[in-house]
C-alpha cells in the first residue's frame, strides 16, 4: 500500500497508460473525477463535519490531497481549516458536491442523524464514501444506505476501526476453529456512561430539554446542523459535542461504543436477523437516551452455530467468569466482550482487540490456527484509500456496517418500548408490537428528505 500512495507521477503515469492498452475501461478510482489523473496518483479527498473525529479521520488520510473541507461551525473547525490551508472550505455540503468536481471520495463525521443525507448525496454524486460510525440514525436508513452503495459501485467504509485491527480476526479464527467448542451465549459491556449529567463533555445538561433560548453564535449556521431534525431552538448542549445523549441526535451510547464492541460479536457469531430483542433500562425519557440499560437479542441457529443469547449492557458489567483470575481485569479500560462456550471461555477488549482464552492456562496451551483472514495495515482510513485504489471491498463495507448498525437500533427500540419484542428482519417490522415500528423510520423535515 505504502508503495502505491508514494508513486511518483511518472511511475504512476507509466502504470497507468499500460493499463490503458490492456483494458478498453479504465477504472474510474484511477483518475479524478472530472476524468484527470491526480498528481502522483492520490484521491482527492473532501472532509464533511472536521470539528471532531473528523479531524483525527482527516489525519489519517494525509497520503492523499485534501482538497475541500465543510463545516456549519466556523469556530469548532478551525483548527481543522488551518491545517489545511490549500483546501476550499464551505458551509454547505451540496453546494461543495455540486461545485467542486474534483473530490474523489468523501469522509463524513458529522452528527449522526445527519449521516445518512450527506452519505447518499455523496454516493449519488460518485463519490467513495468514509462515513463514521453509526452509519445512520435509523434502520430504514441503514437500508437504503447499503441498497445505494450497491448500485452506484462506490468504496464505502464505515469508521469501526476496531474491524481493521489483527485482534478481531484471531478472535474470529480461533472461535472458529472450536477454541471454546459451541457458544450459546455472549456478554458484551460498557464501562462507561452519559451520566452524571453535566459533569462530562458529552453529558446535555440535566438530561431533559432545556427552555432557555441563547442567542446562535455568530461562526454556527444552526439550520444546516439541525439539517433532516425537527426545528428546535440553538442550544450548548447540543453542540459542540454533546448531541449524542439525544434521541433526536444521536444514537446513544449504544451507537458510539455498542457499535464498535458489539463487530467482535456480530463478525464472529455470523449474526444475522434476532428473533427478538428485549431492553430494560433506567431513568427513562424521551429527550435523552437511558443513563443504563440492558439489551437481550435471542438469534436462531445459523451456519453450524447454535442459538445465542446475546446480552448488552451499558453502564454495568455482566457477572465476572469463575474462569477469570481475581488478579485479571474484565475487558479494558472501556468495556469488552466474553464469550461462553461448552468448552471453556475466551474474552476480548471494547475493539475486539487483546482476546484471550480463559483461564490464563488455558491461553498458554492453545495451538493458534493457520490464519484464514486477510489482514489489514491496522490504520482504518488507509485500509478504505487502498481499498479504492484497487477496486476491491473495504473492511466495513457498508453491505457489512449497515447490518451492525441494524443490530445498535433494534437495542435503541427496545429500549424504548422496555419489553421483549419478536423481529421480522426480512420484512422490516415488530409482528409482537406493531406500535414499536414507528422507531424504524424519523420524519424529515421539508428539503431534507431521502
């Protein structure tokens, strides 16, 4: 990969005529947009939402030309605009896609009920698309997501860089080689929480909607970072970043971390529609997701697997394995995963990263399988970038992210309706409580529909 992103001109002006005479098409991630070929064979790459983890995705893409940045928040990016001076700036996503045709692909960081807008706008304009995690802010625009990138043929790749790491795919080899003989059951867990409210950066106040009306600030363009959301008046605690804990928002903390702890399970376990899911959950509103919760999905057997039970908790933690030593830690700092087996236990970090057997004997003894995964370069953003540049799928392709973040939504409902509800994947609905499908989809307001 190193070898393909420091390609001088001529190399790649070289390699690329002989391509030419041995094919009749040229693939478009060969040339720029508007049909050139960019110098030294980088993608020129445009940045939507920089504030944040935008900026750390942007740095982390820095092989290629940045050529275009947006933001509705002047001040939250400014850092971002700095750094890259040579990069036209905008306001407005639509008026970057529809002005600028040299952007190859597109990394999107903004709130996550604006992913899915900006994501299809950008697909439908040709473009590769890097979109942060969750991938969207409902089931239904998971799906039409995924069904989008189908048919344009774009790159895609969703920011779980847990999925790129060597520790998820030992994990995955080893279970699949039998290491703890069949699983009926996993247990995955957060650490951490919004609460207590107003006490952490990501924490909206007292956890309600407030009543008091501070004036926008000059540097925000508040109408388009509410974008596809029901008006509501500017407020700090929305943003900067602070919007997840809203239901209007964000998806909560099962859509920042569950998202990426659940990929471990979701890969491994070869998951595909529950047959229900049923959420419990504490200090309940609807303006803010739960302080804690906890989520039970029930899978049916599936490619030689078992049924699973799979339990979520946020904010607690699951009983600790009689086979973990006292002396060990459960998980990491953040959170983790461990897996119940007929054969013994195997346990694993918030990424996937660090598994182990348990106990510790039993990790000593182990004979590691041949690898069977193709494995990444480790940084997730140049993983997508190679991906592009070879024609092939990246690691969270979304036909794969899509399902993940399928499965963080179906918790987000039960959590709401806080019963036990059936799933109908194939059909998209809930036969058990037909009122809980009203939370598949959100309404749009006027301009900003799918």
């Amino acid at each position: 990969m190193q070898n393909k992103t420091t390609m001088n001109r001529r190399n790649f002006l070289c390699s690329s005529a002989l391509s030419a005479a041995a094919f009749t098409i040229v693939p478009r991630y060969v040339l720029g947009a508007d049909g050139s070929t960019p110098p030294s064979g980088k993608l020129n790459i445009a940045g939507i939402g920089i504030g944040g983890m935008g900026a750390h995705n942007l740095q982390n893409m820095e092989t290629e030309n940045i050529v275009a940045l947006c933001d509705v928040d002047d001040q939250y990016a400014a850092k971002t605009f700095e750094k890259y001076p040579k990069a036209k700036r905008y306001r407005d996503y639509r008026k970057m896609l529809d002005e600028q045709k040299d952007i190859d692909a597109v990394l999107i960081a903004t709130p996550d009920h604006t992913h899915a807008v900006i994501t299809l706008a950008a697909m439908r304009a040709g473009k590769h698309v890097y979109c942060q995690k969750p991938l969207t802010h409902t089931i239904h625009e998971a799906r039409l997501v995924a069904k989008v990138a189908k048919e344009t043929g774009v790159i895609t790749q969703m920011g779980n860089q847990g999925r790129s790491g060597e520790g998820v795919r030992l994990l995955c080899e080893w279970l699949w080689a039998g290491a703890i003989g069949e699983i009926r059951e996993v247990d995955a867990w957060s650490n951490e929480t919004y609460y207590p409210w107003g006490k952490a950066w990501w924490s909206p106040g007292n956890g309600r909607k407030p009543t008091d009306k501070p004036p926008v600030p000059a540097t925000l363009d508040w109408d388009l970072w509410l974008g596809p959301a029901k008006q509501r008046d500017y407020h700090p605690c929305y943003h900067p970043g602070c919007w997840r804990p809203w239901w209007d928002f964000g998806c909560g903390w099962m859509g920042d971390r569950g998202v990426h702890t659940l990929d471990a399970v979701f890969w491994a376990m070869r998951l595909g529609h529950p047959t229900s899911i049923e959420g419990t959950v504490t200090d309940f509103n609807e303006d803010t997701h739960p302080v804690a919760s906890i989520v039970r999905y029930r899978y049916p057997a599936r490619e030689g697997m078992p049924p699973l039970k799979l339990t979520w908790y946020e904010g607690l933690q699951p009983a600790r394995p009689d086979e973990l030593e006292q002396n060990r830690k459960m998980g990491d700092a953040e959170g983790g995963v461990i897996f119940r087996g007929d054969k013994g236990a195997l346990m694993c970090g918030t990424y996937g990263n660090s598994p182990q057997l348990l106990p510790y004997t039993a990790m000593q003894a182990y004979k590691k399988p041949p690898q069977t995964l193709p494995r990444v370069n480790g940084i997730h953003e140049q993983g997508w970038i190679e991906a592009i540049k070879q024609g092939k799928q990246a690691s969270s392709d979304f036909s794969i992210s899509s399902r993940l973040t399928e499965l963080v939504h179906l918790g987000n409902v039960a959590k709401r309706m806080q019963t036990r509800l059936t799933w109908d994947g194939e059909q998209m609905k809930f036969p058990s409580h037909p009122e809980a499908d009203q939370y598949l989809t959100k309404e749009y307001r006027k301009g900003w529909e799918l």
